[in-house]
C-alpha cells in the first residue's frame, strides 16, 4: 500500500480512538473492522486461490456498500463519504492481504513492526549498540533480532549467522540483575558481563560459543547445560543433541571481530569507507586532501564509532562532527 494512503487511513483511525471522528468516518472504521475482525488466522490458512475468492467476494460487499440509495432526494454528501470509505476499506484490503502473504514466508511475523533487526552482508562486518549498550559485531552475512521492549527484566536476542557479543552488567530498578538470553534454534546461552561469541550458521548443524571473558551458561533445551569460562568453548550438534567441551584460544578464535580494525598506512579516505559499512553512517571530508593522509591503528574491534574517532582525529591532526547519522571530518592536513 503506498505511504500515502496508508498514512492517511492511519490518521482516521487515530480519530476514531480518540474518539474526534464525525459519523461518517466512525462508520466507515466500524464496517472496516467487520471485514477483518476475528479472520486473519483463518485467513492466513488459505491457498492463493481460495484468498482470490475471498477478495472477490469482498470487492462485491465494497461495490453494494457504495450503490446509490433509492431513494428521490440528493444526498450527494452521503454518497461522497460511502465512496471514500469504500475506497478506504480497499487500502485496507490490499495492506491486509500483503500481511497474510508476508507471513507465510519462512521467519515473517504479522508483529514485525515490534521486532528490531540487525543483518550484515556477506563479506563484511557490522557494529551494533544494543538499546542496553551492550555491543555486538556481527560477522559476515548475520543476522541478529530482539523485541522493542528490549532492556526491560529479560534482555533476549535471537541470532543467525556469527557473532561477538560483549554484553553489560545491566539491573533493574535495584533489583536482581536483568537476565540476557541469545537464542540460535533450541540453544539459549544465558550471560552476565561477559564477552563470547557463538556461531550458528544456518547452513550447518553445529552452534559453538566460545568466552573470551566472564561466564555464560548454554542450555540445549533437552538435558545439557555447560558452564563455561574465560577460553573455554562448546560445541552442539542440533541433531544429535551430543555436546563437546574444551580449552581454547579464544583471542585467536574470534579474531575476526578486530580483522578490519588493525590498518597500518591505510589513506584516511579508503579507511572511511570501510567504517562507513561497518557502523552505519555517512563520513564526508571537508578538506579532500585529508583523504590522501596515512592512517595506523590498532582497535579491539568493539570500540563505538565516537571512540574510534577520538583516537583517530588524534593522530591525524583533525576534527570529527557527529550528527543525524553523519560523520564530517575537518582539518588543514595531516601532521
């Protein structure tokens, strides 16, 4: 449905609720939600064809809706608001039946509007803030979700692909402190202030977590659970639930997470550009020639974008501005 006129049957309806909607658009929301009330599960089980007939026959109710009366006197007024409600309740329609659609695919949800995603491409990693500051560098091609009431008592994100947590101490209200879960499948690995990563790639039936710092507990769902510690590591089998423990070198196991923040000489403009992928934002050199400087550094690769530049503007002899997703970068040139 185009922005347009979803926004607008939005606006209706927030009338309606707040209860500043005239006859005209109360009724024309009242027959809106007879149309849908209590069908979408049933909906979403029919076949295209069957979903076809049902918006035919809805087409048809729409059309006797708008028929004009018979009746001897204008009502001009009144056929203008029948014919915009109709139009109206077939925005409605075709938003609802893309719903319907969308969730028949493998891993959409009607509720997505809840849900906060965070994917990176293939060949390239991504850094995220979770809304509790604690700090996530997602390998190549991973995907990670977590509900919008995230940083609440339970903090739970689900995961597909690699990644590096390095998760805060968090307590609520001065209480015990908040609980945070990762989920990759049946596995759940429970943490608090610790640093780890799990792989869970789709394509594999292994999930292996790996702490580098702190302690996390991971749960099969079934009847193990392990304990691990700073360089310990486990690995799940999904399909034949056995489970292998051991000694590692984390630090060499996750060094993907720092690849792509070690540089030595690099220019300050192909340097951008590879933070500009991995953090999300637009960065812009007032002064071109800051582009051409040679930039060395050594960052631990879950360093925010501000503090990654702190250090940076520091050895290159020059200024950053952060504001609305934009980095811009000043200065007469490099020392």
């Amino acid at each position: 449905m185009p922005s347009g006129n979803r926004n607008k049957f939005r606006s209706i309806v927030a009338r309606y609720l707040s209860g500043n909607a005239d006859e005209e658009e109360s009724d024309m929301i009242e027959k809106y939600y007879e149309l849908f009330a209590g069908k979408s599960d049933r909906l979403s089980k029919l076949s295209e064809d069957e979903l076809a007939d049902v918006r035919e026959r809805m087409k048809g109710n729409i059309a006797k809706r708008i028929a004009p009366p018979a009746r001897s006197r204008p009502l001009l007024p009144m056929v203008f608001w029948r014919v915009a409600a109709a139009a109206l309740i077939l925005i409605g329609a075709g938003w609802f039946f893309y719903l319907v659609r969308e969730q028949r695919k493998p891993g959409v949800n009607l509720s997505v509007a809840r849900t906060v995603i965070h994917q990176s491409v293939k060949g390239q990693t991504k850094f995220v803030v979770l809304p509790d500051g604690s700090r996530v560098v997602l390998h190549g091609d991973t995907r990670i979700e977590y509900d919008r009431d995230f940083n609440r008592e339970t903090r739970e994100v689900s995961l597909s692909g690699e990644a590096y947590f390095d998760v805060v101490h968090l307590n609520v209200s001065g209480r015990k402190p908040a609980s945070f879960v990762i989920k990759t499948g049946k596995i759940r690995t429970t943490v608090l202030g610790t640093a780890f990563s799990i792989k869970s790639l789709p394509s594999e039936t292994e999930v292996v977590v790996t702490v580098t710092r702190g302690k996390v507990r991971v749960d099969d769902g079934d009847k193990h659970t392990s304990l691990l510690t700073s360089n310990q590591q486990v690995t799940y089998n999904t399909h034949t639930t056995v489970a292998d423990e051991k000694v590692v070198k984390s630090q060499e196991l996750t060094a993907w997470v720092r690849a792509d923040m070690v540089f030595q000489e690099m220019p300050f403009g192909e340097l951008a550009e590879m933070l500009e992928k991995r953090y999300g934002v637009n960065i812009s050199f007032q002064n071109p020639q800051l582009q051409q400087c040679l930039i060395t550094g050594r960052f631990s690769g879950t360093e925010t974008l501000e503090e990654v530049f702190k250090v940076l503007t520091l050895t290159s002899n020059t200024k950053y501005a952060l504001e609305s997703g934009e980095l811009v970068l000043t200065g007469e040139g490099c020392r």
